[in-house]
C-alpha cells in the first residue's frame, strides 16, 4: 500500500471547502475556465466593460478563485469553454468539484450569468457550461439572463452576453454619461515566414507528415513547450471548384454581402470542408426537402452525416437552387485550426518548428482534404508569409519543479509537444526524469522524429523510449499495452511523483484511462469504483493532464 499512501498524502489531498462568512465581495465577480484563451479574452473584456461603465468587478481564473467565497458573492458572471465531447477544461474542474462540494451550501443570495463556449460539431455542444449551469441551479442560485451558449464564431452571441448582462444588473438604464457599447478586441495575428518544410513520414506524400520551421527571429514571440498556434487557413482550391460546379455558379460573382467573388470568399472566408449543425439548420430554410428536415431531427443520423460529410456532400445529397449570396449566407466563417509547437523555447527562441500530418482520404467516391493540412503543407512555398496567433496551453506545461518526473503518452503527431519538452530538458540538463511511451502504424515509415528520440535516450533526457507500431504485427498493438507491459514501473514513477502527459486523438486519450483505471484495480485492489474516483482525481490535480483532440 506504499504506493497509493505517498500519493494521497501528497498530491491527492480530499478537495477541501471553506466557507467564508462574511466575505467582502465586489458587486460584480467575473470567473472564467479555458483552455484555447477564448473564455480568458471574452471574460477579460467583460471585466474591461463594467469598469469603463462605473461598477466594480473582479476578473479570476476558476482554478485561482476562491469557492468558499460564492455564499457571499451577490453577482457572479461565468465564462466557460467547453473541452472535447462536453468535458470541462483543466482550470474549471477543481470549481465544478467545489460546488458539488456536500459541505457546499444553498446559495439562494447569488445571481449568476454564464457564457459557454463549444463546438456544434460536438453532440455535447458546451456541455461544460450547462453542468455548471445545472449546479448552480441545484444550489438555488438564480440566473440573471439565460446561458448564452456560443459556437466557434463566438464574438457576436458573447458580445450580446455581455451588453445583456449588463443591462439587466443595471436595469437597462446606463447612467447618464454615454458609454460605448462592449466590444471584444481580439489579439493580432503575427506575420512570420515558413523558413524549412521537410517530410518525415516516409508514407504516401498525400497523406505525408510534415516538420515546418517558422521564424521567430524578429516577433519575439515567448512561448512555452506545450503551448500551440492558431492559423487560418485558405480551403482546397478543387474543393471550391466543385462546390461552384455543382451549384452552376459564376466563380467571378461578386458577392454583395462582403464585395467579394464568390470564388475568392469560399477560398479565404468561409468553412467548406466541415458540416455543423448550424450550417444544416440554415439551409433547412432554404431547402425544404422533406429528406433534409428528417435528417436534421434524427440525432443519431445527423451526428453520422457531420462527421462524415461536408458542404459539397450536401448541396449533392440536398440539392437545391440556390444563388451565390444565398449559400454563402448557410455558411459558418473559416474555422481556425490549432497547431502544437513541436520546439523548445529555452533551446530554440528564434523559431517555432510545428509537426503537421496531411489529411487527405477517399470516402464515397471522392477524395476528401483538410484545409489547414494542405495550407500549411502544400500551400505555401518555403519562405511565404503565414500569419499565426500563440495560443498559451498552461494547464499542459512542464511542471515548475523540474524535479518532477514526466510521462509522455501519444500518438501520431501527438509528437509534437513531447519534442519541445525534451528540447527544453536537454537545455536545462534535465536528466532521466523523462519516459516516453508514443506510437503509430508503421515502424519502417511512421517513426517520427526517430533519430532525434534516439539521441535524447543516448544523452540521457530520455531515461525510457517505449514504442507501439500498431500495425507491424498480426496483432495490432497500441500504447495502452505498453502500459500494461511496465505497469510496476509506471506505479514506480506514480509512486515518486510523476506527472503523466497524454497528447493524441480522443480515443487514444480514452484507452489510455481505461488501462489505467485497470491497473489500479488489478494491482492495488480498488473496485470500478474506487479506481475511477482516483483518475478524476489525479485529473483534477493535474497528475494527468491532457491535449486530445
């Protein structure tokens, strides 16, 4: 029982609540749980707001805010984003925790608004706003104005949020000064250059890995290993050609809601290679097709199509005669894509290297790509301009102790990130504290970055390299089994403090916590139950912590 006594004395303390009585609070406190930064900016700017309107407030991050402080709390306002399939984000699961708290009293005094942020492609569309919101309704807390829940193109449902919220806690009436109305000024983007492209992948190039190398000489930008960047990218020029073919429209009409042509706008402003249910909710309006509106209250078969479908499937499957305002009208703005940094800031400052896998596939009779795939990948020429934004991921950063042990667990280009962190080890002489367990198809052509792991394990950043090439055997093997292989080691490594990483797709992300909730229980005895309580809460202590996508 060593194992599970050190760690529940040290890292995974019961979540404790203390109430304080009497607690002298703002008229306004404005929280917010993020993890791309959206939900910070938006709260950020709603802090702004109030101020310039004459009315105190107070702005925190949920994971820095005090709970014990809600029963004094008069007016509250949350924005919350929600991660993955309707999971909150790291720095909101602590406050969510609290407030299930059974020391947790009714709070009966607090007015609360929130702002969720998601992704409608998502059956649990900002699934973590309305938990909260649930919550606080159990707590007989009253909402000020109904949750506002916001898709990716959030800046104008989040600026009603915050003028609505305002004019309700003032009573409509602004005072007599004029005050501008709320605005959300969103950070520029840098220009920077692709300095180098080079395939890694020795696959097919059509659905090629690639490292890309950034210049980072005159920006300055300081980031951090396990931070990524946002970029907009053009769509795939076959893609427009046969989405205006197919409508029978004139690539060179201007449109007149933008001053565009049509072509020019499907290129750079709108989402074309991905399905939302807004995007099919619009076109019902347009398209009356009894087959359509089925589709659209079929849950189980909407959720099929969007994932597999995009706005070319559509106009086919759902044909309808349209003009070129009225189908850009249907359409969602271009969606940014999101991109880890795969370099060490402490070892390379003066570049951003990203490690971009193609996306590219057939799929009924017809061949399907990625936008920022392509873009990135094919698009630009080697010294073209691309401009990016940095997108802070604190919650997936080394940890401060850098005597902390570390396991990187992924996939694919999950790679990414797991190669800053050992560049940043290697610059700071951070010996054997590091065991990396990754893994992908093929040994022989998916080996990504495998000279340089090598080096790493050979100069000791790397104490541990565990591989799993699923489809190098009859048995295909993945990362969760290396797991199992060394579970004594893994809880060896638990037992001294380490932290695991995981970086991959969602359902990596889920294998590997099922094998863990496994392990616990084959070798330390605790029931389904028991075992599941600990996971949540090694997650919520950041014991383990996430970038799945």
């Amino acid at each position: 029982m060593g194992f599970f006594s050190t760690l529940l004395s040290k890292k995974e303390k019961p979540l404790k609540l203390s109430i304080q009585k009497n607690c002298t609070c703002p008229p306004v406190t404005i929280l917010y749980g993020t993890k791309t930064g959206n939900a910070q900016l938006i709260a950020q700017q709603t802090h702004k707001y109030y101020h310039q309107c004459g009315i105190e407030s107070e702005c925190y991050n949920m994971d820095k805010y005090d709970v014990g402080r809600l029963p004094s709390e008069h007016k509250v306002l949350i924005v919350i984003s929600t991660d993955g399939e309707g999971e909150l984000p790291p720095n909101a699961r602590k406050f969510y925790n609290l407030l299930q708290h059974d020391e947790m009293p009714l709070l009966a005094n607090l007015e609360y608004a929130i702002c969720a942020l998601g992704d409608s492609s998502y059956d649990n569309f900002c699934g973590a706003g309305k938990l909260i919101d649930t919550q606080l309704q159990k707590l007989n807390a009253q909402a000020i104005i109904n949750r506002v829940d916001c898709d990716l193109d959030f800046k104008k449902s989040a600026l009603q949020w915050i003028q609505n919220s305002y004019d309700t806690i003032v009573g409509i009436k602004k005072e007599s000064k004029k005050v501008n109305d709320a605005q959300i000024e969103l950070p520029d983007f840098i220009t920077t250059t692709l300095k180098k492209r080079k395939q890694l992948s020795k696959a097919k190039l059509e659905q090629g890995v690639f490292h890309l190398e950034l210049d980072n000489t005159n920006n300055h930008v300081d980031y951090a290993a396990g931070d990524c960047i946002e970029i907009i990218p053009s769509n795939p020029q076959k893609l427009v050609n046969q989405i205006i073919e197919t409508l029978n429209l004139d690539k060179s009409q201007e449109l007149v809601s933008n001053k565009h042509s049509l072509e020019y706008s499907l290129l750079h402003q709108f989402e074309i290679t991905k399905l939302t249910r807004p995007v099919i909710r619009r076109y019902i309006k347009i398209n009356t097709s009894s087959e359509l509106t089925a589709l659209h209250n079929n849950k189980e078969q909407l959720r099929n199509y969007i994932n597999n479908a995009d706005v070319l499937d559509l106009i086919i499957d759902y044909p309808c005669k349209m003009d070129a305002d009225e189908f850009v009208s249907i359409l969602q703005p271009i969606h940014s894509r999101y991109y880890s940094i795969a370099s060490g800031y402490k070892s390379k400052p003066r570049q951003i290297d990203l490690t971009v896998k193609t996306i590219r596939f057939q799929q009924k009779e017809r061949e399907y790509e990625g936008a920022g795939s392509t873009y990135v990948n094919e698009g630009l020429e080697q010294d073209a301009k691309i401009n990016y934004r940095l997108v802070s991921n604190p919650s997936f950063h080394l940890p401060e102790d850098t005597s902390t042990p570390v396991i990187f667990i992924g996939v694919g280009t999950g790679i990414a990130p797991y190669r800053a962190f050992l560049q940043d080890l290697e610059a700071q002489e951070i010996k054997n504290k590091a065991w990396l367990i990754w893994g992908d198809k093929h040994q022989a052509s998916d080996f990504l970055y495998e000279d340089e792991l090598i080096d790493f394990y050979k100069n000791e950043t790397l104490a541990f390299i565990n591989t799993a090439f699923s489809r190098d055997q009859e048995t295909k093997e993945y990362v969760q089994h290396r797991l199992s292989d060394y579970k004594d080691r893994l809880l060896e490594w638990l037992d001294n403090g380490a932290v695991i990483y995981l970086c991959g797709h969602n359902k990596m992300g889920d294998q590997v916590k099922e094998t863990l909730v496994n392990i616990y229980m084959s070798e330390k005895g605790m029931s389904e139950q028991q075992a599941k309580a600990h996971l949540r809460q090694q997650r919520d202590n950041q014991i383990i912590r996430e970038d799945l996508y």
